[in-house]
C-alpha cells in the first residue's frame, strides 16, 4: 500500500472514530436532562420510597409490565414523550424508586417545560420523600407555568396549609395568586376556612365558609351549615 493510500485508510479510520464519539456524545446528551433542583434547606436521606406497591410483588409485576409497555412507546409519535415519561415515574413511585420517579419527572419536565403536571407530580414526590421545600417549590412552578388551571393552586394550597401552617406570608401569596386568577372559589376558600380553623382564628374560618357557601347554589350545604355552627360554639 503506497503512503497516500495509507493516509487515506487512516483517515477514514479517524473520521470513523470520530464519528462514534459524536453520536455516543449526543446520545449521553440527549439522556442527560437538567434535574429540578433539590431546595438547599432539604436533605433526601434516602431515594427510598414506602411505594403504594411496596411488598406486593404482584403490582410490582404488573406496574413493571406497563413501564415496558410505555417505553416502547417512547419516540414513536403515537403519544407524547411527556405523558409517556410522567406514566414511568408514576409507576416507579407506586414501586417505590424515588430516584427513578424523579429521573422520568424531570424527562417529561425537559420536553414542555410549561406544562404543570410533572411539576406537581415532582411535589408529591418531594413531599414522601421529606423534602418539604422542594416540595413547595415544585408545586409553585406547577402554578407560575399554568396559572389558569385551579387543581394546581389547589394542590399547593392543600399542601402548604398542612405542611406550613404557620408561614402566614407564604400562604397568604399563595391565596393573592388563586384570588387573582379566579376571584373567590368554593373549593379554595374551603381550604382557607380550614387553615383558619387550624390557627383558632374562627370568626374569619366563618366568614370563609359562608362565603364557600354563597358560591355552592343548588349543592348540598350541610356540612358547611354544621361546620359553622361548631365553629360558632368555639367562640
């Protein structure tokens, strides 16, 4: 083989490698998706999770199935990749592999990044695992990417009444950013009226109700009438 065909073959042999770099390059980018970021005032002492299948190795055979039924779906163009990914870390919760629900959380997070769902379900996550600031944060991304879908200012609400009843300003922005995007809503003020009740401040968990109540006609008020009536007693 004379030296220019020698550096012919050489060459091709680098452009080759080269090339395999390349692509492996881009495979490991395109599977290295930006993490949502663990709050600096949370440590996850464990990816461990009491998973609603935990211990049941029929579920756990049956939520393993489906996620290699999702996976095989992933890139066709049949579903989108986002409800693909959020359906794997669904199950992999159910099983109780934090990390593994985190990972697909985050996957579903890089392909709309404006879409609310992962980001809740990020917040649930966050909230078995104890990371209750994370937690937070994720359900209030859930809310500033879609504003205008009131079951995430519910979830979040619910959660911070429970998990930070005593962060008056933190729930009180919370309250100004449903009462901006809905004015006042039964369901939302019935969260209130219990987060009031739990601080002892009954004459305005009252007021909370009867305005729940105004917003309920034609539904079965009950509960609210004997819910006053015993916060009334307290007084």
């Amino acid at each position: 083989m004379n030296l220019s065909k020698k550096q012919w073959v050489l060459g091709g042999v680098v452009v080759l490698f080269i090339g395999v770099l390349g692509a492996a390059g881009w495979i490991s980018y395109r599977n290295r998706v930006p993490s949502f970021p663990i709050n600096a005032k949370d440590s996850i002492a464990t990816w461990t999770l009491k998973g609603a299948y935990t211990g049941n190795d029929t579920l756990i055979s049956q939520a393993n199935a489906d996620i290699a039924h999702l996976q095989s779906l992933l890139g066709k163009g049949q579903y989108d990749d986002y409800d693909l990914y959020i359906g794997i870390g669904n199950d992999k919760n159910l099983e109780g592999d934090g990390k593994a629900a985190y990972d697909n959380y985050n996957r579903a997070v890089a392909i709309h990044t404006t879409k609310g769902l992962a980001y809740a379900n990020l917040g649930h996550l966050m909230d078995e695992l104890g990371a209750y600031e994370t937690a937070a944060d994720a359900y209030g991304k859930a809310v500033a990417v879609e504003p205008g879908q009131i079951e995430y200012h519910i979830e979040r609400l619910t959660y911070l009444t429970r998990q930070f009843p005593n962060d008056s300003a933190r729930l009180l922005a919370a309250f100004t950013d449903s009462s901006t995007q809905f004015g006042d809503t039964a369901p939302i003020l019935a969260i209130e009226a219990e987060w009031l009740t739990g601080l002892k401040r009954y004459s305005d968990a009252i007021a909370a109700w009867q305005r729940a109540k105004l917003l309920s006609p034609g539904k079965d008020t009950s509960a609210i009438d004997a819910e006053i009536v015993r916060l009334q007693a307290k007084q």
